[in-house]
C-alpha cells in the first residue's frame, strides 16, 4: 500500500494518542505468501492497529445489525408505494428495469430504480413479506458505519473512527431510514462512498479511486436524482486543489471521474429515453413522460424554488414544507432527526481546519476535514433554504457526513490537548452537544424528563475537566472525555431507540418519541410528520374515516373526523389506528407514519396521497376473482391506494394519475382502450387527489367511470365494474 503522510513522524495514519504507533512499517507479503487465514486477518485487522481495534469495530457493526433488525417486521410494508414496485419488480424483469409500480407497467414511481433493486432481489429469493424488502436496506445502514469508520480510522486512527461510526449508528434519523425502504438508504450509502474514495485520491494521487468515487455519485443519481451531485463541487474543488499531482494531471484525473459519473448514471437515462414510449411505462412523476423532465422538474429545481409542477403545493418562505432559513435544521420540524451534535461538529470542524491551516497544499488531514466538512455544509445549505417538497428524513444525507467530521475533529483535539486552545475548544464542543441536547429533550418535556438534566449537568462536568486534559493524569482526561461521549450521545441514543421499538409506515415518516418534530411548526398532531397541519378543505368524492374504512364518496369538504386531509375538519387533528391489509400498523395512519398520530389522511377503504388503504377481506376476494384474466385487476387514483391492493392481492393495480394522482397517464382515450379491450376489471373509488393534473385526466376518468359502470360494494370500499357497463357510453 502506497501513501504520502503530511503529519510529522509518530502521526501516521493510525498511530495517534489514541493507540501506539507500529514499531516498524507494516511488512508487504513475500511473493507467493498466502498471508494468515482469512478468519485471522478479519479478527486481527490492520497490522498497525492495536489488537482491540478490529473487535471493536466488528462489535460495532454486529450491534448496529442487531439495534437496526430488531422488531423489523413491525413497520409492515413500511411505504408501501416503494413496496409495490419491489413486488412489481419480482414478478416482471421489465418491472424491474424500468422502477414500475405494477407488473402491467402502466407507470413507474418518481424516482430512478436502483434504490429498489437489491430489495426486489432478496423478494425473488425470499418472498415478498417485511423482511425481505427491508432488511437489504438494515444491511446499506450497517455498510455506511462501516464506510465512514473507514474513512475516519484511516487517517485519524480507530478510536476517532469509532466514534463517527456510533455517532453515525445512533443518530435518530438514520436509524429510522436504514430500516425503510425510501431511496435515502442507498443514496446516504453511495455519498459516504464517495466520500472516502475521494480522501483515498488525495492520499496518492491515482486516478482509479477518483474514478470510482464519480461512478458511486453517478449510481447515486439513480437511487434519487439530482440530490446525489450536491456534494460534487466540495469533492471537485478539494481534489483539485490538495490532490499530489501536476495541475495538468488532477484536471484529467477529474475529467476521467466525470466520464465515469455519466456513465454510471446516464447507461439506463440512456435506454429510458430511447426506448419508445409506446412500448414501455409512463414515467412517473413527468408531465410529458420524460425522465429528463422528471429529473430537471419535479426532482430538480422545484425541489429548490418549490414550483414543482404536478406536485400538492410549493414552498416559499414559509409554504407547505416548513419555514426555510439556516435554523432549518435546529427547528421544531428537523432539530430532534438530525441535529444533536451539529453545534458540536461545526465546533469541530473549524478546529480542524484551523489546526491544519499551516500545512502543506496536500495535506491528507486538512482534505479529510474539507471533503466531509465540504458536503456537510453544501447539503445542509440546500436543505435549509429550499422551498420545495422537503420531509425530515432526507436529513440521513448528513448523518455520514456529521459523524464523519465529529469524529476527526475530536480526535484531532484530543491528540493536541495539551495546548490550551485545543483543550478550551474540545470542551466547548461537549457543552455545545450537552446544551442543545438539552433544548431538544426540553421539546418533548414528558419524555424522560430527567434525561435533559442528565446530559446537562454530565456534559458540564466533562467540558470542565476536558479544560485540564493536558495538565491531569490520563486516566482523568480519559474518564471525562467518556461522560462528555456519553452525554453527547445520550439524547440521540434516547430518540434513536424510541426509534425502534414502534413501526414506521406511510409517505411520511419521522424518528424519535411522539411529538419529537411537527412538519411547519403546527398540526400533524402527536410525532409531528404530517404536512402543516394538512389540506382543510377536502377533495371531491371522499369522505374518510380513519382507520374504519369508509370512502363512500360524501360531499367535498366533508370529514368528521377531522383528520386533515382530505376533507374538512380540524387539520392534523389525532387519527386512530388502522390496519393494513397485511395486518401491520398503518392502514389508517395519517402522516406521521406511526399508528394513531395525526397528520395527512390516509387509512380507510380509499386511502390517501400519503398513505395506503386498509384492504377488508371482501375487497380482496373481489378482486382476486377471475384475477388471470385482465393484465390490471384495479385501477385506482394515486399510488398509495393502488399500491394497497396490489399488495394485498399480489396482482397488478394501475395508479392512475401517479403518486399524486396528477400525472397525464393514462390519457382518457387510452383508460376508455383498455377498458375496451378487457385489460382492467375494476375502477376503485376515491384515493389520491382525486383529479388535478393540467390536463385534469384523473378527473375525466373518474367521472366517465361513475356515470357508466355499475358500482359495487366490497366490506366498506366502493368499485365500479368496468365489464358491466349501465349505459353505452
């Protein structure tokens, strides 16, 4: 192994006060040696370690496998729009390519496949049950502790890297996303990739790791779009300017990464958009069937200024998605996911910048806190400041980053405790984490109400001897640097298990205690998540009452449940447990993502925009009768309710309409074509927007269908039979 160290003699990477140097540089295989056995050298690690570092670290990873497995099965299908395309994905290789949401392919989800491949994988081995479709995502959540331990360790030796790797593990948001099937999973995975791939370029200059670091990104933008290049210009400019080779050479080299970025993600653009529209689904999510419209319109740049065309509403200001501003991420609405050691890391993060502020151009160190600290402070600037759809979980994207630059910065700091600054600045970054640990406990005043006091006063104590760490004996520094871990990681720890002991299911979903974050400040009820207190005002035909089925199409505007959305009522007010198809909490959960809070409405027979539809028994036998004969045994408005049934009965349902039901697809010619031609049996009623898009074509459906088909009534949901027309029209 080649590498250029820019630290002075005894600071080698791995060899810092944390764990002693080697006495010699590791020793190269001899030619045809076998080396030890592979069980030796997975237990033993790097030669240069200390012997409990690779236990360590394994331990690490064994007890993220196991918090993050646990009770797993509890959040059902989780967002079962995701889930339906795994199932569409398993039955249907074309499924699979193109991300559809049914077996029929009549249109895809809202985002590219790749995040929904593995999952369909482990369906076509295991069977399509909870397990399967989130366990590879548990699996992504332990590889990223991994990654970003990795990185950290290499440079700043193992207990700074096990550290960020606990931080990473124990942060609410990423344990609630690493056991969900949303795109986030793998797009936090690949970014932390890319991460340390681009530190491992600045180390020796070689083209190859900066090669795979822009194929990572490329693979990135087909688990989420556009989201996977904010990090690309903090990466371009460090290697750029810190990498140890000619001018010349780092622009090629980043040339060669970009050529690789586009292949990586452009291969299946490619055959998407050349592929006849006739032949293949409707991308979800466009209004012209284009993905390029998709990527660069409703996942592009009106996700920034909140015009995203076909979505519910825009942003602004203060719009629909939260109020936006650099508080973003402390607010009500974020502040409990994500943000309990962010004081703390950008503490850190100056400190180690100003540390290494002298060193050469191609200090590894400095790149090592650009890189991180870079897509730490890009990600968190877009996120605070876009007025487009913007839900808390997207904040896992800064979760690597976080625990990534607390764990160098503190390191770092300890290894120069000596020196006052480095002392003072250590100790303030435990009070920042004890003092906004407090505020965010403080939030949810019932929970663990002696918790906050506990981090307070703990994290108070540490900060002050932290302050003597160079003038005490070891055993004192260290003992005060482990009350200041314990109270910075107190909080999250809290939240984080909180976390896992309850299911998470809906379009919406939030981590940590009920009433740890409410979307915009208002509404959502209990656990926040739901979207500013909902829509008042209902939609046209839904009448919902949640958790108990009823969709029967009452008058616009009518709910008296109150469940914020659809309908009437008081927004966001408390929902009641429903049950999905399946049996797992979620059936009749409104927003929030969690059984009985509230938020925006789904549940019932129809379903909602955000969540799916409780299936009854007779539903399921109604539309699982004469099944093999149509190619969509339902259609359905919007992809939560279609996604519902399909799941229940394992057979094709058409979203029409898309997630929101806004989507031009399919055109009122081509439903009246497939009705025609016997491909659809059954039109369900209510679910999604119920109409809207610029051409309206949910709306025309629906009202076709009314006054032509005979309505049937299964359990408390209502259907049209499209093979039994009341008139000829």
């Amino acid at each position: 192994m080649t590498t250029h160290y820019d630290q002075p003699a005894g600071e080698q990477a791995g060899a810092t006060a944390w764990g002693p140097p080697p006495a010699a540089p590791p020793r190269a295989p001899e030619a045809g040696e076998p080396g030890r056995p592979f069980a030796r050298r997975l237990w033993r690690g790097r030669p240069e370690d200390p012997r409990w570092a690779r236990p360590a670290f394994l331990g690490l990873l064994a007890t993220t496998l196991l918090l993050y497995l646990y009770d797993l099965s509890a959040s059902g299908y989780a967002n079962s729009f995701y889930s339906a395309a795994v199932q569409a994905g398993s039955r249907s290789w074309k499924a699979f390519f193109f991300g559809s949401l049914d077996a029929g392919n009549a249109i895809t989800v809202d985002k590219p496949p790749a995040s929904l491949w593995p999952m369909e994988l482990s369906v076509r081995v295991f069977g399509l049950h909870s397990w399967a479709i989130l366990a590879p995502e548990v699996l992504m959540g332990v590889a990223t502790v991994a990654v970003v331990y990795g990185g950290v360790r290499r440079r700043f030796g193992p207990v700074p890297g096990l550290i960020a790797g606990a931080v990473l593990a124990l942060t609410p948001v990423a344990a609630l996303m690493f056991r969900f099937n949303n795109p986030d999973a793998m797009l936090a995975l690949l970014m932390a990739v890319a991460c340390y791939l681009v530190v491992r370029a600045v180390e020796d200059g070689r083209t190859k790791w900066l090669v795979w670091a822009g194929a990572a990104i490329g693979f990135a933008f087909l688990a989420k779009t556009l989201q996977a290049f904010l990090i690309l210009p903090p990466l371009a400019l460090v290697y750029a300017v810190c990498a140890p080779v000619p001018l010349k050479r780092r622009f090629g080299q980043l040339a060669a990464a970009t050529l690789a970025l586009v292949v990586s993600g452009g291969w299946w653009v490619a055959v998407v958009e050349l592929w006849p529209a006739s032949s293949r689904p409707y991308v979800g999510g466009s209004q012209n069937n284009s993905f390029l419209e998709l990527t660069f319109g409703y996942n592009g740049l009106g996700r920034l200024n909140g015009e995203e065309t076909g979505s519910v509403g825009g942003g602004g200001g203060t719009g629909m998605w939260g109020e936006t501003g650099w508080d973003r991420m402390f607010g009500s609405e974020v502040g409990g996911q994500i943000s309990w050691l962010l004081p703390a890391a950008l503490i850190l993060l100056a400190a180690g910048l100003v540390a290494t502020g002298k060193r050469k151009r191609t200090s590894v160190t400095r790149a090592s806190f650009l890189v991180w600290g870079g897509s730490l402070l890009m990600t968190t600037a877009v996120f605070s400041y876009m007025a487009g759809i913007f839900h808390q979980y997207y904040t896992v994207a800064l979760a690597p980053y976080l625990a990534a630059v607390t764990g160098m910065g503190a390191g770092l700091l300890w290894e120069k405790r000596r020196e006052t600054w480095a002392s003072i600045t250590l100790a303030a970054s435990v009070v920042a984490a004890a003092a906004w640990g407090y505020v965010l406990l403080d939030r949810t005043s019932d929970y663990l109400p002696w918790l906050k006091w506990l981090v307070l006063v703990g994290g108070l104590a540490a900060a002050l001897g932290l302050i003597f760490a160079g003038r005490i004996p070891r055993r004192l520094a260290l003992g005060a640097a482990a009350v200041g871990l314990v109270a910075a990681l107190a909080g999250p720890t809290a939240y984080t298990l909180s976390t896992l002991q309850q299911g998470h299911s809906g379009s919406i979903v939030t981590a940590g205690p009920a009433g740890a974050s409410t979307m915009g400040g208002r509404g959502g009820g209990p656990g926040g998540g739901g979207m500013r207190g909902g829509f008042p005002g209902g939609m046209p035909g839904q009448n919902q009452q949640n958790g108990n089925g009823n969709a029967n199409g009452g008058t616009q505007g009518q709910n008296p449940q109150g469940n914020g959305f659809p309908g009437g009522g008081m927004p966001g007010q408390q929902g009641q447990p429903g049950q999905n198809a399946n049996g797992f909490p979620g059936g009749g959960v409104p927003g929030a993502g969690r059984t009985g809070e509230g938020g925006m409405g789904g549940g019932g027979g129809a379903g909602g925009l955000l969540n799916g539809a409780s299936v009854s028994a007779a539903a399921k036998k109604l539309l699982e009768t004469n099944a093999s004969d149509y190619t969509w045994v339902a259609a359905s408005v919007g992809s939560q309710n279609a996604a519902s049934y399909q799941l229940a009965t394992g057979d094709p349902v058409m979203a029409i309409g898309g997630f929101n039901g806004t989507d031009p697809s399919p055109t009122l010619a081509q439903f009246k074509k497939y009705v025609a031609d016997g491909r659809i049996h059954y039109f369900i009623a209510g679910g999604g927007m119920g109409g809207g898009g610029n051409s309206g074509t949910s709306s025309q459906i629906s009202s076709w269908v009314q006054s032509n088909f005979k309505k049937v009534t299964a359990g408390s949901a209502t259907f049209y039979d499209l093979t039994r027309a009341t008139t000829s029209g």
